[in-house]
C-alpha cells in the first residue's frame, strides 16, 4: 500500500517538474532603441531627415529620421551606446552650407524600448 503511495507521488512530482520545465517562457532579449531628433531652440519642432548614429566601440548602427523625426533600431544585447544626430543644411544663394549636431547616450534593456531625445542646434 505504502508502495503505490510513493509510486503516485513521486509521478505527481514527476509531472509536475516536467510541466514547469516546457511552460516556461523564453525572455524577449531584443533591445529596440527609438531616437528622436528635435530643435533646441523650439523643442516642439522634430528634425526629419537628420543623420543618426548609435555606437561604441565596435557596436554601430546608422540611419536617417523619418518624417516623425525618429530613428528606430533593434540591437541583440543591453549596452550604453552613444547617439549622434547631425542635420545638415545645403548651401543657398543666400547662405552657406551650414549643418546642426546633438548628442546624448541611451541604455538599451532587454525586452524594452528604449527612447531617448537628441537636441540639434
């Protein structure tokens, strides 16, 4: 009697180890990244087309802002990267070739999104 006992709780436990083992889920490791370039002189002006950057040491990632200003970018691991943003301003008859820089840093967390605003001026 004792023996069937033991058999149906050790199955029990058995089972349920084997049920947390595969419903376990797995952690979303990709860190997505979204910077927004914006004018220091009016904040509420956002900056298309500008040339963005997201780098140190040998991670790089490069790109234009859209229309919204934003650049979006996804990266495999957390890091503390630099962010670089620079709009440049073609030469008129008027006016020289003129261009715009901002820079900030942004942490990337895994399974988060990470936004972070770059002021040009």
């Amino acid at each position: 009697m004792k023996t069937i006992f033991k058999r149906k709780i050790l199955s029990l436990l058995l089972i349920t180890a084997i049920a947390i083992i595969f419903t376990t889920c797995k952690k979303d490791k990709e860190c997505k990244a979204i910077i927004t370039v914006k004018k220091l002189s009016d904040t509420l002006i956002v900056v298309p087309q500008a040339e963005v950057e997201i780098h140190k040491s040998d991670v790089y990632a490069r790109g234009v802002s859209d229309g919204n200003g934003q650049f979006h970018y996804t990266f495999t691991l957390e890091a503390i990267l630099d962010v670089d943003a620079i709009l440049r301003i073609p030469a008129d008859s008027v006016n020289p070739a003129d261009s715009l820089t901002g820079y900030s840093i942004i942490r990337l967390i895994p399974g988060k999104t990470a936004y972070k605003t770059v002021f040009v001026d």
